[in-house]
C-alpha cells in the first residue's frame, strides 16, 4: 500500500495520479485535525457552520475579512408584502443599515434582499449566510424566515442550525447578484438579530473576500386599529425612536 502510493516512477518523480492521492489525504486529514475548520469551513453546497458573529473568521476563508457589507458594495433591503400577495408585489423597499433597529409587526410578511448596489456592479457573491435568532434565551425563531419562493434555486433552509435558530445558506458557488428571504414572526420579541455573511470568492494561497453585518430587530404585535385596514394595504416599517439622526428625513431614497 505504501509503496503503490508513494513510490517514483522511473523517472524519478511521483506519478501525477500518486501525488493527486496525497494531496486528498491530506486534505482529509488537515480538515479532521485542525480545530479550525474541522466545525466551520467553506462548502460550495452551503455554509459549514451556522455560528453567531464572525464564525467564518475561523475557517480556511481567512481571519480578518474584508468589512461590512457596504465595503463589498452590497446592501440589504427590506419591505413589507401585503397580505395575500405575493411575495413579488410587496411595498415600498427600504435599505436597512446596521444601526437602524425597524420595528416589525407579527404576523406580516417581510421581504429582506440581499444585492449588489446596482444592476452594472461587478460585486457579484458566491457564498452567504443568512442567521436568524433571539436575545432571549430559548426564544424561538426557526420558523420566522425562509427562502423566497423566487429563490429556491439559490438558497435553502439551513440544516446546521440549532432548534431555535434560522438560516439560510447557498446552494451552489454560482456568481449571484440577489438573493431573498422572507421573515414573518408569529409573536412579539422584544430584540432579535438577523447575521448576516456574504463570500464574494476564493482567493488561492490568500485571504478571501467576505463581508460581515448584523442587525437588530423588534417584533410587536400590531394595534387594533392596524389590523383593521384593507388586507392588502401597506402599514409600512418604523424604526426605534434614536436609531438613527436621519430617521425623520422623507426622501424616497429613505434608508433603514
């Protein structure tokens, strides 16, 4: 066995085949071994770890990252699908930073897309996480997000998170420019955080490029008087009083 792996060929040199075989085992090895990447590492069929905070950090996609997600030129948006529709017609979008903490109501349907800044930008993605949990301890938020229907070939429920904790991770490393998830809460939770994890690509021999931003949300129950109107009338998204200096500015371009 040692020797049909190991030994040379008459020339000298190991068979393209034989050194093909050792650089598998020790791949193999290295991902058993080192305490690294034996818990989060990087799968082209999705993400190796469903972590709080920058677990990625500890993988073979390098330590320091490459920023938020501004700094890679994406951006994430949110925007309420009135009920009964699809999750196609949807209100007014709004971009979402990470000091805005909106105020979502249970029971509505909220869309969340991740994308690029434009349609001409070359910042595609490969890779991303999307987490979703409660700071309350044993609050349970698995059901509260979900692939987009639209999106089904780029994403899937992610299976590595624990009971109370949701994800969604990529399919495949196919260049993407958008993805969407849809987050709808059956009861009030007083904060939650949506994670959220983009790799643009591997770098060989280097640091690869990812982007890292989490954002805080507040789920309560909506007042009589909302409840009240048209099924498929927009309520709209409010965000915590002092969340933000510009949360009074009406512009279209609003930002969240």
């Amino acid at each position: 066995m040692y020797c049909s792996i190991f030994c040379t060929n008459p020339s000298g040199l190991p068979s393209l085949r034989r050194l093909s075989v050792v650089l598998a085992l020790t791949f193999i090895l290295t991902a058993h071994i080192s305490p690294k990447s034996s818990f989060v590492a990087a799968f082209p069929g999705g993400a190796g770890h469903c972590s709080s905070g920058k677990a990625i950090a500890n993988s073979a996609h390098g330590t320091s990252g490459s920023g938020s997600l501004d700094d890679g030129n994406y951006e994430l948006r949110i925007e309420e699908i009135p009920s009964g529709a699809s999750s196609a017609s949807s209100c007014r979008n709004k971009k979402w930073k990470p000091q805005r903490k909106p105020s979502l109501s249970t029971g509505t349907e909220y869309k969340v897309t991740l994308s690029t800044k434009d349609d001409t930008s070359d910042d595609y993605f490969r890779g991303f996480l999307f987490r979703l949990s409660s700071k309350e301890d044993g609050e349970d938020v698995k059901r509260a997000m979900i692939v987009s229907p639209d999106f089904v070939d780029a994403g899937r429920d992610h299976t590595m998170c624990i009971s109370t904790v949701a994800g969604v991770t990529h399919v495949n490393a196919s260049d993407k420019s958008r993805m969407d998830v849809i987050l709808n809460f059956d009861q009030p939770i007083e904060a939650a955080t949506l994670e959220v994890t983009v790799v643009r690509n591997n770098q060989p021999m280097a640091s690869n490029l990812w982007y890292y931003d989490s954002y805080d949300i507040i789920i309560t129950s909506p007042s009589s008087s909302k409840s009240s109107k048209s099924a498929k009338s927009c309520r709209g998204i409010k965000f915590a009083k002092g969340s933000s200096k510009k949360s009074k500015k009406s512009s279209s371009s609003k930002k969240l």
